[in-house]
C-alpha cells in the first residue's frame, strides 16, 4: 500500500488558524457518526514543515486516496466559506 501525501501550502497566519479548525473538525467528523457511536476514522499523519523562505506547510499522509481526497474537499469547501463571511 502506497501512502498519499497531501502538500498545503499555509500562506497566512489566518489561513493557518482555518487549517487547524478544519483539520480538527475534519477528524472529529470522522471519529464519529450520527449515533455517536465509534467509526474507524482514516489513518493520518501531520507533519508540520517550512519552506526556505519561512511559510508554514503542513503535510498530511493518509493510507488511502479516497480520505486524501475528502479531505481537499473539505479543506476547499472551508476556505471558500471563509473568504465569503
């Protein structure tokens, strides 16, 4: 099994506080369902990094494309509601 790496580039310091609201709610949405009841959320690695010129990055390795790609959803769905209010 090959792991997915998913690069975000964190250009503002408001943009890294949405990432962490998002990366947060993200995985407790996961943890959970309707019911309450305990679901096997995906697994995920976040690392934090910077590039030569000081910005933030994060790195997110998930096990499986289809998390890797629900959680862009999200994390594009939350930006766009963010620059709108």
């Amino acid at each position: 099994m090959n792991d997915v790496v998913v690069d975000l580039d964190l250009g503002t310091p408001e943009e890294q506080a949405l990432w962490e609201m998002a990366i947060d709610f993200f995985a407790g949405m996961l943890d959970s369902d309707e019911n309450g009841s305990e679901l096997d959320a995906p697994d995920m690695m976040v690392l934090t990094t910077f590039k030569p010129n000081g910005r933030i990055c994060k790195q997110l390795i998930f096990q499986d494309r289809t998390w890797a790609d629900a959680f862009l959803d999200f994390w594009e769905e939350q930006k766009l509601q963010a620059t709108a209010a």
